[in-house]
C-alpha cells in the first residue's frame, strides 16, 4: 500500500466517522423534538406501598419528565382521606411525615400528573440513536479491516525497501 493510499484511506475514515457522530446528533434532536410534552393524566386509586421517611415513587414519577400535581391519599379499606399533614409529596415522592401510616394495611393515591410522551416518530429516532450509538457490528469489521491493511502495507513496502537494497549490496543473483 503507497503512503498516497494510506492518506486516502484515513481521510475517508475520518469523513466515515465524522458524517457518522453527525447523525448521531442529528437523530437525537430529532427525538427530542418529536416528544409530545404535557401530555396529562389522571390517576384513580393507584395501590402504594406505605409511604416511608425515604419514601415511595408514584407512577407518575416514573414517566419521562412526570410531574405530579396534589396527591390524595386514602385507605384502601374504608376508603377515607388520610389528612395531607402526615406526607409530603415532592416529584411524585410520598414521604411519611408522621407514624400514623403504621395503621393501615391498604393505601391508595389519586392524583393527575404530566408528562412528556414519546410518539412513533420519536421512537424510530431514538432506535436510530441506539443502532448508531452502539457501533455495528460490520463498521467496526471494517475499521479493523482498515487498520490490518495500513500495517501490512506498511510491512511489505518496508520489507520490499529492505529486499530491494539487499540485492544491489549481494555479489550472488537470486
């Protein structure tokens, strides 16, 4: 392989990953923006465990940039309001403020949060992301292909160099 070719093949390698992270980047924007945000929702009656001081994650708290809004507890047994000033709730984070929790067996939670949704176009995207991201399989073959070649390349021309000043130095015709 002629030093010009080893230039073309490292230049074409760097425009490969360069056009490659791009898309990356791209595609990433391209998830954000296509999130459906505020999306709302109401929540009757969700079972929790008993809100402890570390506290208990509603299941509103778990969707993407979920925001809950005022939180209503009540016994699951008899269906009464358990008074506001035994928990707290921040982002969708129930924490025992009081041991009153210790009575009851069952706890249900009503309340609305907002969230932001993805939609089938952000999911395509953000599968891209992840195709990409994670490397395929096949470009990282090629890339090692690449560099194989460079270090035979290199090898022959040094050994052909190596050869070639060898004979003319030799008496004796191979």
């Amino acid at each position: 392989m002629e030093q010009q070719d080893l230039g073309k093949f490292i230049l074409t390698m760097l425009v490969v990953s360069i056009t490659l992270v791009m898309g990356i980047y791209i595609a990433a924007i391209m998830q954000t923006t296509l999130r459906t945000t505020g999306t709302s929702v109401s929540v009757v009656n969700e079972s929790i465990a008993v809100p402890s001081t570390a506290g208990v994650t509603l299941a509103g708290g778990a969707a993407l940039d979920g925001a809950c809004g005022t939180v209503v507890l009540l016994n699951g047994t008899s269906g009464v309001p358990i008074a506001a000033a035994n928990y707290t709730q921040t982002d969708c984070v129930l924490t025992n403020s009081t041991g009153e929790f210790v009575e009851y067996d069952t706890i249900t939670a009503t309340y609305a949060y907002t969230y932001t949704a993805e939609t089938n176009s952000s999911t395509a995207s953000g599968n891209l992301v992840t195709s990409l991201a994670s490397g395929s399989g096949w470009i990282t073959i090629l890339i090692v292909i690449g560099f194989a070649l460079i270090v035979l390349g290199m090898l022959s021309e040094g050994l052909g160099k190596a050869a070639s000043k060898n004979r003319q130095e030799s008496a004796f015709a191979y």
